[in-house]
C-alpha cells in the first residue's frame, strides 16, 4: 500500500497540473451612445400624385429641396430601386425608391418637412448608426473581458485565493440590440417642428440611443 500511494503522489500532482482548479465566470458590458448617423428610405409614387406628377419631375423637385438644405445629393443619396418607364404597364405606375443619409436628427427633421411639402410623404427610418460603431464595439468587448477578470478576482479573494492564467475565453456577443420606431409618430413631429416652438429646439426629433451589450465567459486558473 505504501509503494502504491508513492506511485499514486506523483500521478495525482501530474493530473492537477493537467487540470488545474480553476473558476469559470461571466462578464458583460454595455454602452448607450447617440446616433450621428440616420438613414431614411423614400419611395416616389406616381399613385402619390393620381399620375398627375412623374416620377421624373418629382425627383427633380426633390433633388432641389434636398439641395437647398445644403445636402450632398452625389454622396448621400442613393437609387434603391427604380422601375423604367419604358416598361411600365398600362396597368401599373412607375415607381423610385431611394435611401438618404443624414447626420442629425434636426436634419431628418427638415427634410422629412420638405419632402411632405412637395407631397412626397413615404418616408421611413431603415436605420440609426454611429460613425465609430467597430470602434464603440470593440471597447465594450474588451470591458467585458476585463469585468469577467474582476469578478473572478472577487470570488477567489473571498476564499483566500487568486486568479492566474486565463485558459478560456467564450465571446458570446449580441451585437447592436435594434431600435424600433413608429414612423408616424416621427412624420408628426417633423411636421410639428416647422413651428416657431419647435424650430427653437436643436433636437426636434426624439431617437433613441443605440445599446451596445457583450457578454463574456472565461476560465481562469486558481492559484
């Protein structure tokens, strides 16, 4: 029995450096941040019209409007879809469909007001972004890493121990969590901002703020 426990020390110490105690644990991390940039969907309808107003003539009203409010129609605008005059049936009325870019909220304010303006009122938000979204996402990553490294120094300081290495890292991330928006709410109160009250507010619309949220699992070894 001695000669077995002899053999039997030295196999354990091998299989415990194998397979050292460890703590597994889970950090997360998250960020609000204000969108600066806005892109609205807008789609020309000669059904807008009763057929009275091409496609051709409001695009040009449009172009105009956008212009006057000084923005960049070559960069920030883009054709999503334009069916052809040439093929257009009796039964059917030529359509455009176009994405916008802004930069503000006050922005999408003035030109969703222009555009009802002209009777363009098929406009919807596809989405909010930042411009430095890879890099917010990044930075809230890493918190969550170093938040799983925290926790794990607080419960192994609670039993007299301490983390070393990391061994294992599981990045279980979610992403930008979407923000939905009534776009008829966001209509009146673009029209609503071309009153005297509302042209003094620097923020007419109200968006909410992109979250950011990371969750991470990680080993660390106990020491």
């Amino acid at each position: 029995m001695a000669v077995a426990a002899l053999v039997a020390f030295p196999a354990l110490a091998q299989m415990q450096e194998a397979f050292p105690s460890y703590i597994q644990v889970y950090g997360r991390a998250e960020k609000e941040i204000t969108p600066d940039e806005f892109y609205l969907q807008i789609i020309i309808n000669e059904r807008d019209s009763k057929g009275k107003i091409s496609v051709e003539s409001q695009q040009r009203d449009m172009i105009a409007a956008l212009k006057k409010l000084d923005v960049d129609v070559d960069r920030q605008l883009k054709v999503a879809n334009l069916s052809s005059e040439f093929f257009k049936k009796k039964s059917s009325v030529a359509t455009a469909k176009y994405q916008l870019q802004l930069g503000s909220s006050a922005e999408v304010a003035r030109v969703w007001q222009a555009l009802d303006e002209l009777g363009i009122s098929n406009v919807s938000v596809l989405k909010v972004s930042h411009s430095k979204i890879d890099q917010y996402k990044e930075e809230v990553r890493v918190e969550a890493i170093r938040n799983a490294q925290r926790n794990a120094a607080t419960l192994a300081e609670a039993i007299g121990q301490k983390v070393g290495r990391c061994f294992y890292i599981y990045d279980s991330n979610s992403n930008v969590l979407p923000a939905v928006y009534d776009n008829a709410v966001l209509m009146r109160s673009a029209k609503a901002s071309g009153t005297v009250e509302m042209q003094a507010e620097e923020d007419p619309l109200e968006f909410k703020t992109l979250r950011l949220e990371y969750g991470v699992q990680a080993k660390f070894v106990l020491e």
